[in-house]
C-alpha cells in the first residue's frame, strides 16, 4: 500500500546521513562524556564539537547552549527558571503557544503567583503589536514575554526582529518558542536581541528525545535538573552523546541546504494548494500566509459534509499520515487551542498538512486524489 508521510510538523524522518553519524559514535565512542580516560574524552570531544556548530549556528557564544532532552524540557527550564531566578512576576504570552509552554505558565499562575497577560491574535493568528508595545510598557514588574517564531498548526510566524527590538525597549526578557523554525529561517541571537530559545532535534530530520536551549549569557539561570555536573551544572545526566551528535549532523545539513529545501517545499506546497483550489469545493487555508510563514504547513478546512467526521480516518486507510491539528491533538474531537483562539468554525474540519524536501509531486497528486474521494470535489 502506498503510504505518504505529511506531518512533518509533528516530527520528521531522520536523514540517512544523520543515522550514519549517529551509528559511528554508537560503535565508537561509547564512553561517558565525563570520564577522563581516553573513551570519556573522546565522547567530550564530540559533545563539544556538537555545541560549538549549534553555537555557530546561530551565533551565539559556545557557552551559552546547554543540551536538553527535548524542547519541552527546555522551555520548561527557561520559564520556570525565569521566574525561581530572574525574578519574573509577569509573563506575556498569546493563546496559540505549544503546550509545553501555555501549561508550565498557567501553573506559575495558579500555585506561584504570576501574573499571566495573554495577548489578542486576530483571524490568522497575528498578535497586536501595539497591544503588545502598551502591555510591556506598563508592566511595572520583571516581565518576560514568550512568543513562538513560527506556529505549528497554522504556520503563522511574528516579526522577530520587531517583537524583540519591542522588548529591549521595554526592558522585558524575550523568550522565542524557535522549534518550528530552526533550519529553516536564519537565527541571529548576536544581532536580534533574544534571551532564550530553543530547538528540538526531531523537527529538523534529527533524532528524537534531544534538544537545545541557548541561554543568553546576561541571564544567569540556576540548575534545572540537580544532580551531576554535566552540562556546566545546568541540566544532570549523562550525556546522551550520539543523539546530540546526530542533532548538530542534522542542523549542520538543514543549514547547508536551507535554500534549496525551501525552494522544493515551496514548489510542492504551490502545486498542492493551486490542485486543492481548483478541484475542491468549499475550502479554506488556516493562517497567515502573506510575508514571512511557515512555509512547510498548509492547514486547510474543509466543509461540513456527509463524510467529513471520517476525514482524519479516510486520510489514514488511504495512506496518508497528516495530523488534525498539532500532533498531541490529534484523535481528540474537538477543535485544536490555536483553531479555537484564531475563532474557526469547528462544523469545518481541519488537517494540517506539513511538508518536507523529501516529498514528491507524486505524492502530492496522490493527496489530491484522494482528498476528491473523501470531500466534496468540483
Ligand atoms: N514548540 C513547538 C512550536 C512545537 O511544534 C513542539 C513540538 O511539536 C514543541 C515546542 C515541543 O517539542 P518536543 O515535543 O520535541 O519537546
């Protein structure tokens, strides 16, 4: 059975030259990272060199990346240690945030005290940048904002370089949810003033289970998780020295290649949508996609019909793996937060597809096909 994988949002297949350099340090160097015999020092050398070119990356300083299991634990780190250590009492925020970053915030707000400010996003998920400006300009505490550079369900990005020129006016810390948009949009924390961001392996054809944080060095964040040494006493635990290896391979790949992966995207999701628009009835396309967006994501709602509460499982016995909303929604009847919060009509149901390089135009017309099968077609 032919089976098309479009949820690259959700996660991504690894590439074949990550997995060769994961399979080497696997064989090889299988010491423990704060060993200091031969085996330690090798699999420390490996770990460095994986943080100096994530550092390069993005320009920032090598001291200031720490590794992570994933990007949820990251963010979980920054927001909690935000608050326990930089003294945080208001934190800004928009309602079509990943879970990993709304939850922690709601609970700062509910057992210690924070003070939680979500902002107004409009149909296509945009923030009010003058909302914004008169919100921080009037906060009389330490404030941090925390906004996503690109939205996983929708694709609708913010102005980064805006929004954090906003920020350093206001004196407020700027916390940028970067998952979805490391590889594919440069990141600049030497140029554009961020204090925190983070990126999760898996997003961009890298393992599963490791991430990054970049802690701008200004900010001084005590241990996380307590324990060992690793990671300069940030974050214990024995290093999990392939997997980070494997993210700066992958990384080091989406950076090398950003253009001519955006270029195939950008073909494959043009030929898609123009197909959906003319052979489809009825449909529409979540977020903004004007200016800078996600251009991987192609969220569509499609019109209440016969067949349509069985679209998500038509989609999967036809061989297409796409997500209704964010991955960690999907199954679940309801509306997605972020479709709620942008006020999309729930009789229309909604799948996000996410593209990557490695798709075809095979597959797309294949989508296409089906689709016709499934909803109602011209
Ligand atoms: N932030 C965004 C925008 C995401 O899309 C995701 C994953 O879907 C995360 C954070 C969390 O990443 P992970 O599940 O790898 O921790």
């Amino acid at each position: 059975m032919r089976r098309v994988y479009l949820d690259n949002a959700s996660t991504t297949p690894m590439l074949p030259e990550v997995i060769e350099t994961m399979t080497d340090v696997m064989t090889e160097t299988y010491g423990n990272a704060s060993s200091i015999h031969y085996h330690g020092r090798n699999a420390r050398t490996q770990v460095e060199s994986a943080r100096k070119l994530i550092a390069n990356t993005i320009k920032a300083s090598i001291g200031e990346i720490f590794f992570t299991s994933t990007a949820t634990e990251a963010h979980n780190m920054i927001i909690n240690c935000a608050v326990r250590d930089l003294g945080v009492q208001h934190i800004v925020t928009s309602p079509t945030e990943h879970h990993c970053i709304l939850h922690p915030m709601e609970h700062l707000r509910d057992h210690h005290n924070v003070q939680l400010s979500i902002l107004k996003v409009d149909h296509l998920g945009r923030i009010d940048y003058d909302e914004l400006n008169t919100i921080l300009q009037s906060s009389t505490v330490k404030t941090m904002l925390t906004l996503m550079h690109g939205n996983n369900e929708i694709g609708t990005m913010i102005d980064l370089h805006r929004v954090a020129e906003i920020c350093h006016d206001t004196q407020t810390l700027f916390h940028c949810d970067t998952v979805q948009t490391i590889g594919k949009f440069e990141l600049d924390v030497s140029s554009t003033p961020i204090a925190f961001c983070a990126g999760s392996a898996h997003k961009f054809h890298g393992p599963k289970g490791v991430g990054f944080v970049y802690i701008n060095g200004d900010n001084q964040l005590k241990p996380y998780i307590m324990g060992g040494a690793q990671e300069r006493n940030m974050r214990a635990g024995t290093e999990n020295v392939y997997g980070i290896v494997g993210m700066a391979k992958a990384l080091d790949l989406a950076v090398q290649q950003q253009d001519v992966r955006k270029e195939k995207i950008l073909a494959l999701r043009q030929h898609f949508v123009q197909r959906m628009q003319a052979e489809l009835v009825d449909i529409s396309f979540n977020g903004d996609q004007e200016g800078d967006y996600l251009y991987n994501i192609v969220s569509v709602s499609f019109p209440p019909s016969d067949k349509i509460d069985l679209l998500q499982f038509n989609l999967d016995i036809s061989g297409i793996s796409a997500s209704a909303g964010s991955a960690c929604s999907s199954g679940i009847e309801s509306d997605s937060h972020v479709l709620t919060a942008i006020g999309h009509d729930d009789r229309r149901k909604t799948v996000r597809f996410s593209l990557s390089h490695l798709n075809t135009m095979e597959e797309i017309d294949y989508v296409v096909d089906k689709l016709k099968t499934i909803t109602p077609a011209v």
